[in-house]
C-alpha cells in the first residue's frame, strides 16, 4: 500500500473547476427551463429554435391521452387527471416506442437513479418498508440523509461503511432494465446515460465508460475526506469490509469511496449535460425520486419539443404537475415488467435475452474501474449556468458551503467520443445478469 507522501506530492496542481454540489431539492425548483425557451433568449441560444423537425412535432401531436382519472405521486397521494397534453400509461410507451421505430430519436439521454436497481437486490432510499431510509435502525443515525452527510462521516464514518458494504460492487447483478439500457447503446441511439447509483451495475453490464455518467461518484477510487490524497480504492474496500478504517497517508484523515455527499462537489463528467441535453431528441428518465440536486433539474434542460417518457413506480418531479407537458409521458408500475414490454414492443426482447444468457459465465468483478474516456468542458469553463443561473434550483448558500473535490476533475477531462460500435466492442461486459 502507497502510504507515502509522495501520492500527495504528485498530485498536478488543478485548473480551477467549476463546482456544483449535491443537495436536497427543493419542492418549487422545477421552473421548467424548456418550458421558457420559446418565448425568449435561452442558455442555448439559437439551438433551442422552435423545433423544426415537423414530422416529429406532428407525431407528438397525435400521442394519445389516457383518461385516467389520477396517479401515485412521490408523496403517496393521487394526482387529479385526465391529463389534457402528455400520456401517463401504455399509449405513452407505445407512442414513444413508434418513434424509435421510425428513426425520429436517435440521441437518447437516459436519467436513472436507484430504481433501476431493486430488481438486483439492491434497496432504494424512499421505497416505503424497503428503502433504506425505512430500514436505518441499524446505521444509528439521527436522520437519514446523515449517511451522506460530510460532517457526520467526519465524526462517525461507520455508519457509511455500514451502507457501503451492501452497495460495494462485487454482489450484485445488473438486471433486465440494465441490459436495455445497453441494448440502447448496442443500437446505437444513446447518447449518455446519467446514473445517480453508486453500485457500479452499469459499467458491470457493459455500458462503457464513454456513454456513462455517474454523478453521484462511485466506489471506482477512493481518497481522503479532508484533503482528498488519492487511496487504492481495493485496499479501501478491503478495509471497510473488514470494519476497518482506512487512514489518509498524508493527513491520517479518513479515507472514503469517491461517492458524493451532500455539500460535496460531483464529478465534472457531470458537466456533459450542457452539451448533451440540448441535443437529446429523447429523454427516459428510470427509477428516479427526482429529489436530489442539482441532478434532479436535468430532466428540465431537454428541448420543450423533446418526448420526456417516465418509466417508475409513481409519478415525480415534473410528471406530478397536472397537466403533463405536451410530449410528456409515464409508465407507472414495476421498472422491470415495463421495460420488458418496452423491449417487446420495439422488437429487442431476444436480443436482451441472448446478451444477458452471454453474460451468465462470466464472473463480476469486486470494482469496477474507471478509464477516463470522455472529454468534458475545460476546467473552468462555467457550464453550471445551464442549471444554476435559473434562479430555482439552487439557494447560493449550499454552493458557499460546498466543499471542492480536486480528485474529481481527474477522470472528466481526456480522451475524446467513441463511436458506438468502437465503445460496445470495448465495453466489459462482465457479470452474469440478476434475472
Ligand atoms: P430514491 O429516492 O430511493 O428513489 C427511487 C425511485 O425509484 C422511487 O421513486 C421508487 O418508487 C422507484 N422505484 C424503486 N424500485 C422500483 C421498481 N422496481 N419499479 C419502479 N419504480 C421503482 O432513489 P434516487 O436514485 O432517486 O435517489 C438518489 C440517491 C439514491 C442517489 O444519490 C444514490 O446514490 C442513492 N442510492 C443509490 C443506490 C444504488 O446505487 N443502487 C441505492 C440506494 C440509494
């Protein structure tokens, strides 16, 4: 093990980066960028033009509306319909699918969170009786989010480690709606998946590096809570899951996984969504509470034209405002029944099943790492406008108390896009699938 000083030593010194951190969402942060755009100067200029894509537009029109009379919301409660514009149930998937099938989507940016891993085994935070916030007796700690939270892990790291145990990579397999998501890749229609989840199954499945973004960190890399010198993240996971703690060399501070915190700043991979976004003719947004941020206001920087399709157990973030925005739709109920009949209705239902019967025999690695392989804005460059100028999201106070990640920068800026058949030929497809 590196415990010398020189790790920290060699460190280059660090442009300066632009910062966003993670944080709680507020209720009222989901002033609608897109739905502004129309009616005058937008952070994208001239690109975000009333769609011009007519044949889109007019199939959008024609998407169906459902006459449910309402739908689960986050908050348990039922939301008042029919839903004059978006779609909430099959019609939506099968709009949506119809124009895959056509070619009309051919840039589509996934937005996923935890529920895309229950079906691994892997429990969310919010799921009521299952989540990890119902079942945190025994992490013993005040309130749930203190798990994330830097100044407690600073005092108390254990409660933390306990959490990592079970989301470390090594013991879970991704699952069916993994392996759609790659097959989106394998088709060549995504454009970047963004991921909150921390358990590494993405990567597992085999969506390579360059069309993934973990933006909440992963167990990839660790380093030191304090000053941020870099650890071997297997000796990490090694000591965390022999309920040791493993010490900084340099400051004899905790070391801890390179997963974001609260106040902590995300990876600047993360700032790909000002270029990706704009550019996205579909956006599917899976598994998500939409309640962290700045992550949760992506699924608003999509063009206003742009079909918005959720496929989770209740309606969230901006599925919960009635009436829907026109192009929106959700699927409510089991993530993985759903993107069954997803994968059904757009004809890849073998496909998936032959990729996931080639990955039974092959084992799961216990990390999963990292090469950098997207090249994100330079240092510096302020692409945080795109979220933060809209005045909703973020308070400035949580950015005034937000710590700087040099470590995070590192594996954001190099390499360049590979081409799709160049990264799923690449791609480490390395884990038998969970079902
Ligand atoms: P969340 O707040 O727990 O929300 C999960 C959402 O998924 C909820 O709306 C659920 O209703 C829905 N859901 C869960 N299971 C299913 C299912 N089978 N079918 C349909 N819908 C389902 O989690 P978020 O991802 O929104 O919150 C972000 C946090 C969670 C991130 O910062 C992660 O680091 C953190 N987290 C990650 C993991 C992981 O990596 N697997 C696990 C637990 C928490």
């Amino acid at each position: 093990m590196n415990r010398s000083r020189s790790s920290c030593d060699k460190k280059a010194p660090q442009p300066p980066v632009t910062r966003l951190t993670r944080s709680f969402s507020s209720q009222t942060r989901h002033s609608d960028p897109a739905e502004l755009q129309d009616s005058g100067p937008s952070p994208y200029g001239k690109q975000r033009k009333k769609q011009t894509d007519s044949a889109l537009a007019q199939d959008l029109s024609q998407m169906s509306v459902s006459g449910q009379d309402g739908v689960p919301t986050s908050k348990g409660k039922m939301s008042k319909g029919p839903q004059p514009s978006g779609s909430r149930s099959q019609g939506g998937l099968a709009s949506v699918s119809r124009l895959l099938k056509l070619g009309r989507c051919k840039n589509v940016v996934v937005v996923a969170g935890a529920g895309i891993s229950t079906a691994s085994g892997i429990p969310d935070f919010r799921t009521p009786g299952t989540g990890l916030y119902a079942n945190l007796e025994k992490y013993n700690i005040p309130y749930p989010e203190a798990i994330f939270n830097i100044d407690y892990f600073s005092n108390d790291p254990q409660p933390f480690f306990s959490l990592a145990k079970v989301l470390y990579p090594g013991g879970h397999r991704p699952n069916y709606i993994h392996y759609f998501i790659r097959m989106l890749h394998h088709k060549g229609l995504l454009l970047r998946m963004y991921t909150q989840n921390i358990d590494g199954l993405e990567k597992v499945c085999g969506i390579p590096d360059a069309k993934l973004v973990e933006a909440h960190g992963s167990f990839a890399t660790a380093s030191c809570h304090l000053c941020y010198t870099t650890y071997p993240a297997e000796e990490a996971k090694v000591a965390i899951i022999n309920d040791n703690v493993p010490i900084c060399t340099f400051c004899a501070a905790t070391v801890k996984p390179d997963v974001v915190f609260f106040g902590e700043d995300l990876p600047q991979k993360y700032f790909l969504h000002s270029q990706d976004f704009p550019k996205a003719d579909l956006l599917i947004i899976m598994g998500t509470s939409l309640q962290i941020e700045p992550f949760a206001s992506l699924v608003n920087t999509v063009r206003s034209t742009v079909p918005r399709l959720l496929l989770n157990r209740c309606a969230v973030g901006p599925f919960e405002k009635v009436p829907l925005r026109r192009g929106d739709h959700m699927e409510l109920g089991d993530l993985k029944v759903t993107v069954r009949r997803f994968a059904e209705m757009l004809g890849w239902s073998d496909e998936i099943k032959e990729l996931m019967r080639s990955q039974e025999t092959v084992s799961i690695p216990t990390l999963v790492s990292s090469s950098p392989s997207v090249s994100g804005p330079t240092p510096g460059q302020n692409t945080s406008n795109s979220l933060m100028s809209r005045g909703a999201s973020q308070p400035l106070g949580r950015m005034e108390t937000s710590r700087s990640r040099p470590g995070a920068q590192r594996a954001a800026n190099s390499g360049s896009e590979e081409t799709d058949s160049e990264t799923d030929s690449k791609s480490t497809a390395s884990s038998s699938p969970s079902d």
